[in-house]
C-alpha cells in the first residue's frame, strides 16, 4: 500500500512562515507530480503548487511570490514552504501524488494550517 504523509501543519501569525512536509511511505511507486492543495468549510478543495517530474511548477495566483514547492526526487517526498501567510491562507492542506504508473493519484490525511493573531 502507498501512503502519502504530511506534516508542518499548526498556528502562525499573520505575517509568518510554515513549512509542510509531504513523504510517500510504504510500496515503492514512481511518481509524476505532487502537490498541495487546501480547502475550507464549504468550499471546493483547491490546488495551491504543483510539481511535475521535470520540476516544472504551478501556482495559484493567490499564493505566487510567497509559497514555493520543492521536491526530493530520490526520496518522493515535498515541502510547501509558506512566507507572509495571510488568514486567508487558513485551511486544512493536503498533500497529492500522481503514479506515473497508470495515473492514480493518492492523498494525505491533511494537515491543518491557522492564520491568526
């Protein structure tokens, strides 16, 4: 089984940095992408970053300049780095891995990010 773990998660002030892990643990897969995505209560999940196996990046408008993705490729594992996080930034952030091997994506439990003061 392939289990996708995330971590960093907790509460930070406006204006502050986090940091979030992501690791693929368990059966060995070679992975496409991984990303981050976030939701709230009643809203769609959306994605936040996204790297590609060529390291190609993606980011949502709303978090460009102030998050960045990076990924260790030996190790299938990412970190979020998140600066100047907003209240907005608020949500529980999931970590996403797509097997290049027929496509299938798996996810983390979710790890919880409050921006408060």
């Amino acid at each position: 089984q392939v289990q996708v773990v995330e971590s960093g998660g907790g509460l930070v002030q406006p204006g502050g940095s986090l940091r979030l892990s992501c690791a693929v643990h368990g059966t060995m897969i070679r992975v496409r992408t991984m990303g981050w995505y976030r939701q709230t209560p009643g809203k769609e999940r959306e994605l936040v970053a996204r790297m590609s196996s060529s390291a190609t990046t993606y980011y949502a408008d709303s978090v460009k300049g102030r998050f960045s993705i990076t990924r260790d490729f030996d190790n299938n594992a990412a970190l979020l780095q998140m600066n100047s996080l907003k209240p907005e930034d608020t949500a529980v952030y999931y970590c996403a891995v797509q097997a290049i091997v027929g496509g299938r994506d798996y996810w983390g439990g979710g790890t919880p990010v409050t921006v408060s003061s």
